[in-house]
C-alpha cells in the first residue's frame, strides 16, 4: 500500500499515563494504523481498553507518550502547523459535546466562525448540514440542546461535525445511550453522510451491530494493543478467542 493512497498513517503510538513510576499505566502500547482513503474503519473493544483516549491522540486532544501520526505528510506532533492537520478532522463526541446555553444552530454557527467564515455564511452552511442530517425544520434550529432528544443531539452533533466538509471523520461511541431502533437509524445516517461525503471514517465503538452497519474494515483493541484486524466477513469466520469472546458477548445481550 502506497503512502499517498492512505488518509492517515500512525506509526507505534504509545500512551503510559502517570510519571514514569511504578504506577504509570500504559493504556496503548505500540499502535499501528494505516487507514487508506474513503475506508471506515470500525475499533472495536470493552470500555476502558483506550479507545477514546485513541481517538483524541489522533486529533491531538492528548499527547502521546511515543509514536507519531501523519495526515497528507502532516504531523499530530507539529504544533506550528496544528490548523491544518485539525482542517481534516470533524469529531462527533460521545455526548455530542453540544453547548447547552447556545441554540443548535447557534452551536454549529460557531464552530464555523472560529474556523473563519463569515457569519451570514455559517448560518447558511447550518441549515444546510441540519437538513441534511434530518433535521431541517426551522423551529429546531431554535432549540437548545436540553430540549432535544438524544437521537436528534446525536443529529445536531453530527451536523456540526460535517459543517465544513472534512476529509476524516471520527465517531466516538456515536449510538451510546440510545435505544435499539434509535440507535441504528443513527448508525445508517453515519454510514450514508460518510459516503455522501465521500470522507474516510474512523469509529470507536462497543457495539457490533453498529460495527456492521459502518466498516468497511474492524479492528479490535484489547490490553493495549490490535488484538485482530479485518473485513466483516473474516469477522464471521474468526478463530481469534478475543474476539469470539466479544461475539458470544453480544449474541448474550441480544437475547436478554
């Protein structure tokens, strides 16, 4: 695989929180990604394993403690050139992050002008991105987030994370908290903006039926490290014990 074929490239990043001591806590230990461009890739694993903390080193909300990652050549580590690699990112947060004191569209309003679009440009691209997501009545661009359900959060949250086109989009637990028949109209709406986008994704997430509706690719995190890598049908067909383990997991929670 050609390093110009890929959208971003990590190379042995390593997490260890704590000093050094015998208390640090090694969270990742020497993960490799090469994630080629318009693929949705899927990082499965159980809560606590660090994948949240992988998704903002790759954004650059955490340092890593080693390692680096490149996007078209540019560095998470370069923090003179910091806008540009975050200009490719958009970032749908796990709670949706939304600001309860502004309206939903005054929360994607101001995404865009802290990026430098003009004001009356903004509200336009707003209207746009929320009814693309199906959200696109104006009385719901009015309400503030505690008068949302939590799918339309979801909405809201992901039509911000689109506002500006971005070529990588990251989805951190995106269907968490919601219920089943939520859940997986979310999870649809993901897989469609991402390929009308044309836009490569990365998605962290527990929950398999989520996995199978985006990835073109699933990976697992386990102790650290990629535990198992591979296409949905090599997930089918998998001796890995971890990953079993996780199937069996899911297949116990979907028969209570």
């Amino acid at each position: 695989m050609s390093q110009m074929s890929l959208a971003l490239c990590s190379s042995k990043i390593t997490k260890i929180f704590g000093d050094g001591s015998s208390h640090a806590l090694p969270v990742l230990q020497g993960i490799d990604l090469r994630i080629e461009k318009g693929a949705s890739w899927v990082v499965l694993g159980r809560s606590g394993v660090g994948k949240s903390v992988l998704l903002k080193i790759l954004l650059g909300l955490l340092p890593m403690t080693s390692g680096d990652t490149l996007v078209d050549g540019l560095s998470v580590r370069d923090r003179a050139h910091r806008h540009s690699y975050l200009s490719y990112f958009g970032m749908l947060f796990q709670g949706g992050a939304l600001f309860d004191s502004m309206t939903i569209l005054g929360n994607i309003v101001f995404a865009l002008t802290e990026r430098g679009v003009s004001r009356a440009q903004a509200i336009e691209i707003a209207h746009e991105k929320l009814a693309a997501v199906g959200l696109g009545e104006r009385r719901v661009s009015s309400l503030f987030p505690s008068e949302l359900s939590g799918g339309m959060k979801k909405r809201a949250a992901l039509a911000r994370a689109i506002a500006l086109d971005p070529k990588i989009l990251l989805f951190d637990e995106p269907t968490t908290g919601l219920d089943s028949i939520t859940s997986s109209k979310i999870a649809y709406l993901l897989r469609d903006t991402v390929q009308t986008l044309g836009a490569t994704a990365i998605t962290i997430t527990h929950d398999l039926v989520t996995a199978r509706v985006l990835a073109d690719r699933i990976c697992l995190l386990e102790d650290g490290r990629i535990a198992w890598q591979g296409t949905q049908a090599e997930l089918e067909t998998t001796d890995n014990p971890q990953m079993i383990d996780l199937l069996k997991a899911a297949q116990g929670e979907r028969a209570s």
